[in-house]
C-alpha cells in the first residue's frame, strides 16, 4: 500500500464519476504523524487504486479505509471519507513546506 499525504490549509471536493457499478452514492499512523506536523484534527481518506500496480480488491479496499477511519475517529480525528468508487473533484490548498507533501 503506498499513502499520498498533504497537509492541506482547505479542501474541499465532489463527486464527479462513479467508477465502480455498485458504488454507494456519492456522499495509521502514519496519517497521525503528518497531522501532528500542525496539530491538525481534520483528517479525509480517499481511495487512489491508480498509483499502485496491482490493486486490492474494491470490498478488501472499502473495509480498509473503514477499519482505518474508525480508529482514527477513535483517537480524536474527525475523518471524512470521500465516497468510495468515485472519481472526485477537488480543490485542494496545501501547506508550502516540504513536509506537506509526503
């Protein structure tokens, strides 16, 4: 599994595509590291299949980010999760430092 991080001053975003037939509707660690970087408390999880090779399997990949949002809201974050099988639009606006971009 690879992670894209931002540290992100604003996003925001919108369903654009459903990619999977059966997708809903559009509605780590590692993760609470970066978020400590700014003492940041919003965290969003979006599936990004097209940077790995090989992929999971959509169900294996879905209860993923679940499991991973549960534990991270477990934790104090307030975590979003982008609508799964959905290509999104967005608007993203992130920190300058390197550290933002991991």
């Amino acid at each position: 599994m690879k992670l894209l991080m931002f540290l992100a001053k604003q996003f925001t975003f919108r369903p654009f595509e459903k990619t999977l037939p059966d997708a809903g509707d559009g509605g780590g660690k590692n993760v609470k590291w970066i978020a400590g970087k700014r003492t940041l408390k919003n965290i969003v999880l979006h599936s990004f299949t097209h940077l790995a090779e090989a992929s999971a399997s959509p169900q294996f990949a879905e209860t993923f980010l679940q499991s991973a949002a549960m534990r991270l809201r477990n934790t104090g974050y307030q975590v979003t999760l982008t609508p799964f099988g959905w290509v999104c639009e967005w608007d993203l606006s992130v920190f300058g430092e390197s550290l933002a971009k991991v």
